[in-house]
C-alpha cells in the first residue's frame, strides 16, 4: 500500500477571471521512503497541490489516500491525527515564527497541542531535535530575528520532524537561500530522511536543485503532469518538450541534448489553452495538438508522458 496515493485531485477556485484551475486532474503516488520531487514554474499550481494534499486548501474533486485512509472529506477533528503524520516545510519559515515567541516555545507548541508528554519530556524532545538539525542548544532561548535564512530553514525542518511524522511536504524549502547554504540544507534533509524513515514531496521551480536526491521526478504544467519517471530516466530520456526545455535552462557542459530554453508566459490557470495546454508555447506544436488534448500515457515502464509526439526520437 502506498504511504500516499491521489487520484484526479482537482482543486479549482473562482475569481474574478473566471474559474481558476489551479490543480486540474492529478495522479500521484508516494511509496513508503520514497523523494517524489514536482517540478514547474511558478504558477503551474504546484504549491496549490501539496496543500491541498494536506487538506490545508479543500479539493474541488478526486480522491486522497493516505496509509489506506481516504482523507478527502475528513473532519477538521479527524484530520488532526493525520496532521501528526504529514507535515510541511516552506520557502520561507520566518513567516510562519512568531516573533514575539522564543525558538524553545515555538517548538514546544505542536508538542502541546498533540500532548505529547509533560514539559520536561516536551523540553528534552526539542532539545533533542534542535541538536539533530544541527543549530547551537542556546537557540531555544533566542527570537526568530537573530537567525540566518539557513538556520531559519533548520528550525523549520525542526518544527517539521518533532511530531514523527511519516510525509513531509517541502515547498521550495531551499529557493530562497545562498548558493552554498542550499547544498547544506538539502544535505539536512537527505540526512533526516534517512533517520526517521521519511518520504518526501519535494517541490521546486528548479529542476537542477531536485537532480541529486529524488528517486523520482514529476514534471507540472497548468495544473497537470505532463511528465513522470525516475530521476535517472528523466535526465537521460526526457520526452516531453516542456521538460526539455526546463533542462535546457540547467546548465551542464556534459549534456549533448540541446533544446532551446522556454519561451513566452505560463498562461492563466483560468484561460488554459484547448488541446494540448502546452501548445501555445510549444516549438513542436501542430494543428492536433491545439485541438486534442494528448493522454497522459507510458512510453516505457514507469514512464508517463501527455504528448501526442513522445514516442518521436528527440534527436
Ligand atoms: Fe507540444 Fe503537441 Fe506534445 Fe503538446 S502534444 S507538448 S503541443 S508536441
Ligand atoms: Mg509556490
């Protein structure tokens, strides 16, 4: 049984342009110990899809599974059991400190909620983690403020890990940091995963960031994947243009395949394009694709790609 399975997740809202389609037919599945990364750019609905996976936003249809329990229409009540279980990281932590509260009582909040042992056991939990993530003992006393984004991101990471939860979410956990502080806080959470049994929905904007440690990759586009594989395949047999394109914008002198980098907007998630929603920007489009939206089917085993040209050699 997989930790985490969603089937044709739509999570639509209305605005003042109309009905904006933000997550529009997903199917997704995380296996037990398992980095699925999902990549697009900003405004592919990516973020939109990991919170409604949370149930912090509420689907507008589809199904959400969660260790065999269907999670979709859950009470508030009943979710908190499985809030337990599924946490989330974001780009930026500062926002969700508090900066009138000192790094220990932070900590110590979720543990109060979930009553999770008396205060000295509370107290010797964040003790524990604070030192697993790497930051000094004295940071429980210290304010949000006197941290750097890096060790913001560990304090995060800490919040994320103290009620032994089995998925975390990591929205863009690294995009807002230094070159050099990304590699170590990647390495943090590569580090954690293996310590406490963890899997990972990883997403990111950057295909490069996810390249190292996802075991697979799946590619988002308006409010659909377009492509999925694993990390490996992905990079040595990309098929779908948009994919390629993303890769094009990474750069790697021993890559031989050249696409030329992505041009034009992302249209609005409230006018997505008929047919294929990529062919208004795709350089491979014909009359087909801007009349008949392309299955999301395999190419090869474990291999999906929506395009109607993907069984094409690409060079
Ligand atoms: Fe491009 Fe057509 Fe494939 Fe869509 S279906 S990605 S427009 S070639
Ligand atoms: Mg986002």
């Amino acid at each position: 049984m997989p930790l985490l399975s969603v089937s044709d997740l739509k999570t639509h809202y209305k605005s003042r342009d109309g009905l904006l389609r933000a997550v529009d037919g997903v199917d997704l599945v995380v296996e037990r110990g398992e980095t699925v990364a999902l990549v697009g750019e900003s405004g592919c609905g990516k973020s939109t899809l990991g919170k409604t996976v949370l149930r912090l936003v509420d689907p507008t249809d589809g199904r959400i599974v969660f260790k065999g329990e269907d999670i979709t229409m859950l009470d508030q009540r009943r979710l908190r059991t499985v809030r337990k279980s599924v946490q989330m990281i974001f780009q930026d932590p500062f926002a969700s400190l508090n900066p009138r509260h000192a790094i220990g009582e932070i900590l110590e909040a979720p543990l109060v909620v979930h009553k999770a042992g008396d205060r000295a056991e509370r107290r010797r939990r964040v003790a524990d983690i604070v030192a697993k993530v790497g930051l000094p003992a004295d940071s429980v006393s210290r304010y949000p403020h006197e941290f750097s984004g890096g060790q913001r991101q560990r304090i995060g990471i800490a919040r994320a890990l103290l009620l032994n939860p089995e998925l975390i979410v990591c929205d863009e956990p690294v995009s807002a940091l230094d070159l050099s502080i990304q590699a170590q806080i990647l390495n943090l959470l590569v580090a954690m995963k293996k310590e406490f049994g963890l899997s990972y929905l990883f997403i990111s904007h950057d295909l490069s960031v996810v390249r190292y440690f996802a075991d697979r990759v799946m590619v988002m586009y308006l409010g659909r994947i377009v492509e999925s594989a694993d990390n490996a395949t992905l990079w040595s047999d990309p098929r779908h243009p948009y994919t390629r394109a993303m890769m094009a914008a990474v750069p790697d002198p021993s890559r031989r395949r050249h696409a030329a980098p992505l041009g034009g907007d992302l249209p609005s998630p409230s006018h997505i394009p008929p047919g294929c929603r990529f062919h208004t920007r795709c350089p491979l489009a014909t009359n087909l694709c801007r009349t008949q939206e392309p299955e999301f089917r395999p190419v090869a085993p474990g291999h999906h790609v929506a395009c109607h040209f993907a069984d094409e050699p690409t060079e």
